[in-house]
C-alpha cells in the first residue's frame, strides 16, 4: 500500500522543507552538492519522516514525536565560545552551525566543511546511509557547515581537540568528516550545547574514518536545552588494527537519536563503546546502535548506562551484525538501566544477527530500580536516604566513566553527570 | 581456521532425505474444491453442521483478512503464497461416528503405528499406571477418535473436537473463543478464524485437576491441503491441565500451509501447561517443500495467581512463525517460556514469545535454545513489555544460540519495553559455537565425535527438556538427535 505518499505531510515535515526552499540558493554547493541535495529532499517528500512502522524507528517515531520544526534565524545571534570540557583542549568553534575561518590545529589539516560543499569534494559524502536513514537525508539537504580534519599518518595529537556546536533558536546542520592517518593517535570531543535556551533543531554528523593502526578517543557530549531536537550520527569506518574508544554522553535535549553507525573492515581492530544517557523531564532520547563486524579477529564491547528519572523515555537499540567469514569475532554489548520512576519508560533492543560460526557474542540487557539492599547498606551506616541514592546513581553511571583511561577527561565527564544528577535527583 | 573443513564435511553430510516419517497414508477423502470464496467458508461451516452465528462469526473473518497485508517483518523468506490453490477442507472419509479404536479405519491406526503415537496408551505407558494420556487424534482436520471420554467426563472436563463443542457447548465457545487471540489479530489469525476445519476444545471446570495429561497429534496428510487448527483450552478457578501437542507430516514436495491458532484461558489460581513438539517436513537438501508454520499461539493469564506455561521443540517445518504469548493480566500471575528450535538444512525459523506484564506482582521467565545447522537461519524473536501498572513485575530471559557450521545464521531480536520502575528486568543471550575444549573434552574420554557432539547439544538444551513431560521428554530428545543428524560429526 502506498500509506507514505497519501499521507498528508506534517508540520514538521512542511518546515523541512520550506527551510530547503527558503534557503536553497544561500545553501553552499557546486552543481553536484545542489542535485545530491534535491534528490535528499525529494526523498523526504515523498517517503516522510519515519514512524514507528519502519523497524529502525520502532520506538522514535519521528514522524510524531517531532511535532515542530523552528525556523532558520537569518541573522546568526552573536555566540561566545565557553570554556573547553578538559582544560587545554583545543577549541575549533562551531557557532551556529558556521565553522571559524581562522581555526587550526598544529599537526591537524583543519579546513571548513563550507569548503568541500563549494567545492563538490563532499558531494559522495552527502548521500544517506541506507532508505531509513532520515537523519543522512535531513542533513544532507540542509547542511552548511563544520570541519573537515585530517590527522596525518603517524602523528600524535596530545591536546585533545574540541568540537565545540554552539547554538541558540532555529536550525542548525553540521557535518565534521575526520581521517586518522596509518598509526595516529587523537583525542576528539564533540560538544553540542545550547546556548541560549531557546527551541532549536539540530542535526550533525561526523564522519570517521581510521586508517591501519590509528588509536582514537572520541568523545560525544550532548548537553542540547530542554526543547532542542537533536539528531546526531557517527559514521566510523575501521581499518585494520585501528582502535576507538567512543564515548557517548547523552545529559539533555527534548528529542534526542543518536546513531551509531559503525563498520568494522580492518582485522584486529577493536572498538570500545561506552554510553551514559541521563534522562530528565520529558526527554525522548533514542541511541540506537549499528555495528557491523564485517572481517574476521576483531573485537568490540560496548556498555551502555542509563538513568531515568521524571516522565523521560529512553530507548536503546544495539544491533551487532557479524557477517559471512567474519570468524572469530567477539563482540559482548551490556545495556543496564535504572529506572527510577513510574512515569518514566525504556525500551531495550539489543539485536544479534550472526552469520558466522565462530564467534563469542551477546548481550545482556536490564531494567530496574535501586536495589534496596543497596539502599539498606548505605542508610543503616547513618548516610540519609536521598544522599544514599545519589550516590548508588552516581556510581552506577561512574562505572563506565572510569573506563577512559585519560584522568582529566574522566575528570571532566564525571563533574558533567554529577552536575546533572544534583540537578535531577 | 578449523570452521572452514568442518563446514565443508557437514554440508556434505546433510541429506535431509533422513526424514523418518516420511510416507503416506492411502484412504478416501472428501474434501471441498481449492481455492477461498464466502461460498468455501459456507461449505466448511456446513460441512460442520455449524450454528448461524459461528457461519457469521467466520465470513466476518473472511472479509476482514481480505482488507489485510500479509506480514513481512519475520526475517523468514519465501515465495508468495497462493491462498487459492489450497484445498481448505478435506475430511477422511469413513467417519462416521466410530465408538471404539475397533471401528476406526485400519489404514489410520498404521499410519499412528508407524509413528508411534500413543493411541492404546497402556501399551506405551506399560509399568506406568499413575500416568495416562488421552489422544484426540487429528487426521486431516478431523477429529477420528477420542477416547477416555467417559473417564475425563466422570471429572467434569469436556475434551472434544472444537466442531463438537461448537455444536454443544455453543455458550462457552461464544464466551472464549477469540477472547484471547481475536478474529482481527493478524493475518494468518484472520484466515484461521475463516477456515478452520478442527482442533480440540478442552475445558477444565472450577478446581478440578485434570485426571490425565491430554494430548492431541496433529498430522497433515492430504496433498496440499492447509491445516487450519483451532485450539481452545479453558481453565476455569483453581483447575489444572497439561496439554501435549505432538506433530509429524509426510514427505511432500510442494509447500504445505499451516496456520494454527491455540488460545488458552486461566481464571483466579488456575494453570495451563502447554507442551509441543514439532516435527514436521523440513524440505529436502535442496530446501525444497516442507511445511509453513505460521502460528499465533497465545495465553491470557486472565485470573489472580495463574500460571502459564508454553514449552515447545521445534526440529520441523521449512519456515516457522511462533510466538506462544503470555498476557499477564491478572495479579500475581506468571507466564513461562521454553523453548529448543533446531533449525538444520534450508529451514527458517523465526520464533520466540511475549510477555505482557499488566497486573501487579507478575513474573515471567523465558528460556529459549536455538541451535542451527546446515544452511539454516533461526532467529529468536521475543518482546517483554512491563506496562505502567504492572507494580513488581519481574521478568529473566535468557537466550542461547549454538551455530553449528559457517553457513547457517543466529538472530536475536529481543524487545524490552519498561514502564514501571518497580519492575526487574533482565535479559541475557549468548551466540557461540560447540568450542573446541568442550569437544576435546568429552572425546579424550573415548567417545566418538558425533556422540561427542550430540552429548554436548544435549546438555545445551537440558534447562528446557526437564520442562516437557515424561512422555515428550523422551520423544523430544530423539528428535534433536535426527534433526541434526549429519550436521553433527
């Protein structure tokens, strides 16, 4: 049946792309860039934001739950830039969505993503992921802007390098491709923050690429305000003995999906996934995870942790495919949650889909409160009950900080989710 | 890497033509013309002597399934089906009210011989006088004989076909039947409602403990004919029946439908348990015929501390579609889940079960083992959803997959859904090979590889076979036994 091209569209839908229209001429480009962005635009007219009928949104249906869509500012409301998550990192600004002409990095080719667009360079780029990948399609029509980083082979960045997206209201489209060279080494911290407060809808996608034997750090720190929409992705191709530590830190926004889409083609390459989503008030926030082992000897374990106070809806979707051939693989994925009130809700589906024999996978998944002899521990040696459950939550989600091995940006990402948690419990 | 030779001695040595019931039974039948139209549906419902109302009740089904898609999303693959040229009904023919197994047609009691069904139970239970099974045999969508009616009578519960009970108990199968999976459930629900020709109706009154384990052996004989089973199983206050449910069908090459619907009810402290086992064509080494297995099996634990439980071995079938569910509604109530799918050859499995946590205090468990071979894909599908004022609800799944060879697939697609923070979830699943340790392990000892193997599938899946009766513990072992028969060593 052809449910999508009766339906009527949305407002959320309509704002779309009235945005494309209203800015289509503004929007930086060559020939290819314009034709790759109609193509994505036409796709969201006919087929529409996804519901929950397309298996991938199941639990985010965005063609409901994305009720409005803010306008794009014309004039860019004049943005600071704050101070970096670890101290001496290094800031390349994204103020509403426009990367700084006069960013760099030594020993990092740093050059705006507005270039590639002019250029056509990032046109292949531009193309969504798969016909489900609406974030791909919204942000492939309508990005302006980011940086596009290249660390050369063999290079060791030390200071770790910030990302910093700040935006007040409307919309804001970002897009930050990064190749690690053969053996590099590097420290990345995406931040998306709201500025201001105000309503906005952000979609960004980074775009990484590890050569032979690069060792990354990546880190996603989402602290949107409470009306933000934020659609996030991470493409991550893996080369062979490449390794990353991803690190996804999930503390505010209204209507949050974060993918992860990760292909692992390198052997011997390994991937540590560690998530934390703090949940608060009417948050919808949706990570939801594509991970494809796709050669044999390679390795990946991811941990997600979630907390869940108020009337939050969390939602996480693991997917780990091993395909054909892709012997000995191991992958073990954990997704633990507390929920801590009867308002709030989470939906768990850790996904295997395994076509080779020799393997080790699984997955483990749980939902519950605080467990009361935990509580009993604490508070019969005195601590009083609030204190004792702060302290439960806070350890429950330190559990997996701890695993970065960086001190300072432990640092960092625990007086983050402390900071959030004092504010929430 | 070791996979690659082993893969390549196991597909050699699959052939399936190990099917060991694979033969067919030679006797008149009468059976109404292929093909679906209101007027097929009048001719079963005539056929059954039927009352109006069930005749209105099935042509409401009809035309709703006409609207309906078929579904899509199992990750099972097959050609289209064409629900016109099935033969919806067929009926053995001499049937005509036989009183004993005397009466009954020779040709019949030698096809149950050759497979071994339990029809003289004192014969297979010698030595085992505290244990009685009572079979319904299902021949081709009609009921040929019951027996220990009288005895089961004496303690009140009513075990017939569903047709008989249509016709004499009209009031209870007005109050239940679709209470639990409803006409407009799902595709294959809506087309069962529409067409189907038998199945067995038992009802357990208020605290009575049904006297003997009922069973029931499906057989699907007649070329190309669908079976569309309906089963309805009751359980009023405090009562308690185990129902087993055991199936083979001859060898066949073109594709064979089923589409069955079990629905079970248990009121205030009753139990149901609910045993199957399954072992119906596969499909050659080609992965040619073999059964379709679309079922939607489904419990409402409707009263206060009921208790259902589904336990099921699935070695058959070329494409199953299976989830026996559980609706939680009452307090205190549990549901459970265990299960063994054995997926070799060409065979697609997508099974699993849910779990619907609505009234306080309930709890599930599922424990579910796949085990796939050859070029088999077998995923476990199953959702565990604690709804908002499912007060300590507490669910423990675990879910295990066994791959043997490089060639066949292991899916899990489990959906947790938790709208109660007082609820305790907690899921786990594992995919992995038979490891080389374990097998040098068991062979050091002096014993033969395949032995070897077939020891270590069968600790694999003890967690589950402890949950099937006596009779079908047995029954069940064996049959993993043969269905992995050449995969193994």
């Amino acid at each position: 049946m052809n449910i999508q091209t009766t339906k009527r569209m949305t407002a959320a839908e309509v704002a779309l792309v009235e945005a494309y229209t209203e800015q289509v001429g503004d929007l930086p480009g060559d020939a290819s860039v314009t034709s790759t962005r109609d193509r994505l635009l036409d796709d969201i007219k006919n087929t529409g934001l996804p519901t929950r009928r397309v298996e991938s949104w199941h639990y985010t249906d965005l063609r409901t739950l994305l009720r409005s869509v803010p306008a794009p500012v014309a004039a860019a409301p004049s943005l600071e830039t704050i101070a970096p998550l670890v101290d001496g990192s290094k800031v390349l600004p994204v103020l509403q969505g426009s990367a700084s002409a006069s960013a760099s990095v030594e020993g990092v080719e740093v050059s705006s993503f507005a270039d590639a667009l002019l250029s056509g360079a990032a046109a292949s780029g531009l193309m969504a992921l798969d016909r489900d990948d609406a974030i791909g399609k919204i942000n492939g029509s309508l990005v302006r802007d980011g940086y596009a980083l290249a660390v050369p082979a063999g290079a060791e960045i030390e200071t770790p390098i910030e990302l910093q997206a700040l935006h007040g209201a409307g919309q804001v489209h970002t897009r930050f491709p990064a190749v690690f060279g053969a053996g590099s080494k590097a420290t990345i911290i995406e931040r998306h923050r709201s500025a201001t407060g105000e309503a906005a809808l952000v979609s960004s996608i980074s775009d990484v690429t590890l050569e032979d034997g690069a060792d990354v750090v990546w880190v996603i720190m989402q602290e949107q305000g409470a009306d933000d929409t934020h659609l996030g992705q991470i493409r991550v191709r893996f080369g062979a003995d490449a390794k990353l530590k991803l690190f996804v830190v999930n503390a505010g926004g209204k209507l949050v999906r974060q993918e992860l889409r990760i292909d692992v083609e390198g052997e011997g390459s390994e991937l540590t996934l560690r998530g934390v989503n703090l949940l608060g008030h009417e948050t919808h926030t949706d990570v939801t995870l594509v991970l494809g082992h796709n050669v044999p000897h390679t390795n990946s374990t991811e941990i997600i942790r979630n907390v869940v106070f108020d009337r939050a809806r969390g939602v996480f979707q693991g997917m780990i495919r091993v395909a054909p051939d892709a012997q000995k693989t191991d992958a073990k994925m954990a997704c633990n949650t507390l929920l801590l009130t009867d308002d709030g809700e989470f939906s768990v589906k850790p996904e295997l889909e395994i076509f080779a024999d020799d393997v080790i996978c699984g997955h483990g998944a749980t939902v519950a409160d605080i467990d009361d002899n935990h509580l009993y521990y604490l508070k019969s040696r005195g601590i009083p009950e609030n204190k004792a459950r702060a302290m439960l939550v806070n350890a429950f989600v330190a559990e997996v900080v701890e695993e970065l091995e960086d001190e300072k940006l432990v640092e960092a990402l625990e007086s983050v989710i402390s900071a959030w948690l004092e504010k929430h419990a | 890497m070791p996979a690659v030779q082993e893969t390549i001695d196991q597909v050699r040595g699959i052939d399936i033509d190990q099917y060991k019931y694979g033969f067919e039974t030679i006797i008149e039948v009468d059976k109404a013309p292929k093909g679906l139209s209101e007027d097929i549906i009048r001719f079963i419902s005539a056929k059954k002597q039927e009352p109006d109302w069930m005749l209105e009740w099935r042509l409401d089904a009809y035309r709703r399934w006409l609207t309906m898609e078929e579904p899509t999303w199992a990750r099972v693959d097959y050609p289209k089906i064409d629900f016109n040229d099935i033969y919806y009904y067929a009926a053995p023919k001499n049937v005509t009210g036989p009183t004993s197994l005397d009466e009954v047609d020779p040709e019949l009691l030698k096809t149950y011989e050759k497979l071994g069904i339990p029809l003289r139970e004192q014969e297979i239970l010698a030595g085992v006088k505290t244990s009685k099974v009572a079979v319904d045999a299902v021949f081709d969508s009609v009921s040929v004989v019951t027996t220990f009616k009288k005895e089961l009578q004496k303690a009140g519960v009513i075990f017939m076909s569903i047709s008989e009970a249509i016709r004499e108990h009209p009031d209870l199968i007005k109050k239940y039947l679709g209470s639990v999976v409803p006409t407009t459930d799902n595709y294959y629900a809506t087309l069962n409602a529409a067409v189907f020709t038998d199945g067995s109706f038992v009802f357990v009154p208020k605290g009575v403990r049904c006297p003997m384990e009922l069973s029931t052996y499906f057989r699907i004989n007649e070329k190309n004919t669908g079976q569309f089973e309906r089963t309805l199983i009751i359980a009023e206050e405090g009562a308690y029946v185990s129902y087993l449910e055991g199936c083979t069908a001859p060898q066949r090459d073109e594709n064979q439908l089923h589409a069955a619907v079990v629905e079970l009810v248990a009121l205030d402290d009753a139990e149901i348990k609910y045993s199957t086992v399954q072992n119906w064509f596969p499909g050659d080494a080609q992965g040619k015929g073999g059964i379709y297995n679309f079922v939607t099996k489904r419990g409402d634990c409707r009263g206060h501390r009921s208790k259902i439980s589904w336990t099921q071995v699935e070695t058959g079938s070329a494409i199953t579609w299976k989830y026996p569910s559980c609706i939680l509604r009452g307090d205190d109530s549990r549901g459970e889940f265990y299960s063994i799918a054995v997926s070799n050859g060409h065979q697609q499995i997508d099974s699993g079960t849910k779990m619907i946590h609505l009234g306080k205090n309930t709890s599930s468990r599922i424990i579910s083992k796949g085990i796939s071979a050859g070029r088999s894909q077998n995923t476990y599908r199953g959702q565990v959803s604690i709804h908002r004022r499912a007060e300590n609800a507490r669910n423990f799944t675990n879910c295990d997959s066994l791959l043997i060879g490089d060639k066949c697939g292991a899916h899990t697609v489990p959906y947790i859904e938790v709208k109660n923070a007082s609820g305790q979830v907690e899921h786990e699943a594992t995919t992995s090979k038979i490891s080389e340790d374990q097998k040098f392990y068991v062979m050091q000892r002096g014993i033969p590889e395949e032995e070897a193997i077939a020891l270590i599938v069968n600790g694999f899946v003890k967690d589950v076979i402890q949950e099937l009766p006596m009779e079908f513990a047995v029954e069940a072992q064996k049959l993993i036994g043969i269905s992995l028969e050449g995969s193994v060593g």
